[in-house]
C-alpha cells in the first residue's frame, strides 16, 4: 500500500550524503524515486522514509 504520494515531501530514515529531507518524484513499481534538495535523485523502498 502505497502511503505517500508524488510531491509530498519526507525525512530518509538513514541520510545518503548528509541528506535526509526529500521530495517524492516518481513510482518505480514497489519503490519511489526521490529527489533530495542537492538535486540528486535515489531509488528507494518506502520503508526507508520516516513514519509521520
């Protein structure tokens, strides 16, 4: 079930190079495609981001 949608943004449980906070771009079937405020993109699986 997907809980977020595309636009929302969330906090990387684990930051990827000092990033935690990311805008949600895309679907990539079970997984999302983020992008963080430098403007690099991640694929990852929801379980990855913070809960609320």
């Amino acid at each position: 079930m997907q809980e977020h949608n595309i636009g929302d943004t969330a906090y990387l449980k684990e930051p990827v190079k000092g990033y935690r906070y990311v805008e949600i771009i895309e679907y990539d079937g079970p997984r999302l495609v983020v992008k963080t405020t430098s403007g690099m993109e991640l694929i990852i699986y929801e379980d990855e981001l913070e809960d609320d």
